[in-house]
C-alpha cells in the first residue's frame, strides 16, 4: 500500500503523532515512537526578549527572528525538513551571536535536536521514511560530544531519543 501523500510543497509530511516518551514507556506499534503527541521542548526565548533594546534592530538578531518565524510556519504546514533548515540556520546565528555559554544558545540547540527528531517521527508514521533521515543525522550531529552547548544530561537524553528513532527509521 502506498503511503498517505504529502501535504503540499516538497519535503513536506503528513501531521501525524510524534514520539511519546515518558519515564521509559512507549506507546504501541508499528513503532514505539508513534503513540501519542508529545509536549515538545520549549522553544528558546524570543531573540528580543534577551538582547537589550539596543541591539534589537541589529541585522543579526532580525534575522534569527525572521528565520525562527517562518521555521515555525514551515512546521506547522508539515514542511519539515525545510523548517529544519532555517531551524538550524538560526540556531547557528543565535550561538555565534550569544556565545555558546548562553543559556538560551543550549536552548536553541536542544530544542532543534527534539525538532529534528520529532518531525522525523511523523515523517516514518505517514510512511514518508526518506525524509526522516535527513532529520535525524541533524539531531544526531548536534548531539555529538563537542559538537554544540549542551549540559551533558541533556545531550544524553537527545541522543538516546535520537538513536530511538534511527531504529524505527531502520525498522520501518
């Protein structure tokens, strides 16, 4: 049976559940990441919200706000692998602006790795497996030791979930 179409524009899935994961329980077949929607992560500070007034109207700073508006519009529309793109273009710009010692450049980071893998369960649950995989070698390479700001708790647990979903990728 062919799987369920896109939504429209490339790169795009069906909105279907993400993964569930609480305290080790998953939920049911054909793949334990495909129960029900889980809370994502909370998204980062508003870039605004954390630069003084001054640097607000700071090209920079604009354009992580622009990019984190149209990711946000991109995933709603089921266009992920896009919203991931622009996600991860301005989680860059938020580290190099910030410095990776900021809190909200850790956030940036664990907030696309949970995006990443959570877009790519919905992919692998609507039957779109190859564009999961795009997704979840981003999660995978930012959750490398060294590779971004994250508190070693939390890098653990973002690449537990993102192995997770590499074996339902290989399962599915």
């Amino acid at each position: 049976e062919a799987p369920p179409p896109l939504v429209a524009g490339a790169g795009a899935c069906t909105s279907l559940p993400a993964p569930l994961w609480h305290g080790g329980v998953f939920g049911s077949p054909p793949c334990p990441l495909f129960a029900e929607e889980e809370e994502p992560r909370p998204a980062p500070a508003g870039i605004d919200e954390i630069v003084p007034a001054d640097l607000r109207n700071d090209p920079v700073v604009r354009a992580i706000g622009r990019l984190e508006a149209e990711s946000g519009a991109l995933d709603a529309a089921g266009r992920y692998e896009e919203a991931a793109e622009l996600l991860s273009e301005a989680m860059e710009l938020r580290r190099n602006f910030l410095g990776d010692s900021h809190p909200e450049a850790a956030r940036a980071v664990e907030y696309f790795v949970a995006s990443c893998n959570r877009w790519a369960a919905r992919c692998l649950a609507s039957g779109h497996r190859a564009l999961a995989l795009p997704l979840l070698k981003a999660a995978e390479q930012q959750t490398e030791a060294g590779a971004a700001p994250l508190p070693p708790g939390a890098r653990a647990s973002l690449r537990l979930v993102t192995y997770t979903t590499f074996a339902c990728y290989f399962r599915a």
